[in-house]
C-alpha cells in the first residue's frame, strides 16, 4: 500500500572523533576540593591505546588533610584505549607515585576501584585510584576519583 513507501531521517553527528593530541599539554584536575595544574605528555601509541605520562598529579588530592608534602614524586602513566569508542577506558597500571617528607613510598592503582573512562567531546579524564604506603598494592582505604580537564 502507499503507506510507509517513504520516510525521512535525519542522522545528528554528535561523535567526536579520538585525537590523542587533545589530551596532552596544559591540564587541571579537581578532587576533593584540592586543583592542580599540571602538563601532560604523550608517551606513545599502540593501535587504539595512547599512553600519557603526568608528572606530580596526585599530590594535593591526598596528602594535604595528613599535612605531609612529597620530597620526590614520579609521573604516573595512564593509558587512555579506544578501541571501543562506546566505552573508552582510562587506567592505570599499579606503579610507584612518590616519597613525602616522612620518608613513606606511595603506590597508586586502580585495583579496589573501578576502570576510568575519558570523553572526547568534552577532553576530560575520570579517573578513579587507590593508594597504598607499599607496593603490594593492598587497599588502604585511600579511594579517589579525579576529573581531569583539558
């Protein structure tokens, strides 16, 4: 019948596409009242994972309620994969993150909380973590999130 021989559909482009390069430079984060501002780099890219290098991220987030500072901290890699652009994930490899004043090694991970994600449109990373005063990586209780924002 003539009934539905024709129909119209509009196709709204609301993707952004994944360009590494969004998320590397200048930066800031929010967490728990405490900001930083901070410079990533781009460390390197195999197929759809970009491993990004941020250097001294963490340190007001958990630190400052305990009143310790860190004498020496490292970058942390986080690895931002797109390989399946509905559910782009953010996360960290446990790693060593710094030593404060007191002499204690901090350990960050993601392994008590759950996988990050990162949006394209509006180049900011959710991050959860934990930290731990070893590298054993054992849940000390110290669960954070962190929105970063390009």
């Amino acid at each position: 019948d003539d009934l539905f021989k024709s129909a119209t559909i509009t196709i709204i482009d609301n993707d952004c596409p994944f360009v590494p390069d969004d998320f590397i430079g200048e930066a800031s984060s929010s967490d728990n009242g405490f900001t930083d501002v901070f410079t990533t780099t781009h460390v390197s890219t195999v197929g759809d994972v970009v491993t990004l290098t941020v250097d001294k991220i963490f340190q007001a987030q958990m630190l400052s309620w305990w009143a310790c500072y860190f004498t020496a901290g490292g970058p942390v890699e986080i690895k931002l994969d797109y390989s399946d652009p509905a559910n782009p994930t953010a996360t960290i490899e446990p790693q060593w993150m710094g030593t404060d004043n007191d002499g204690w090694d901090y350990w960050i991970s993601q392994d008590h909380v759950s996988v990050g994600s990162f949006s394209t449109c509006d180049k900011t990373i959710t991050l959860p973590y934990s930290i731990s005063w070893s590298d054993s990586y054992e849940d000390a209780g110290l669960n954070y999130t962190v929105v970063i924002s390009f």
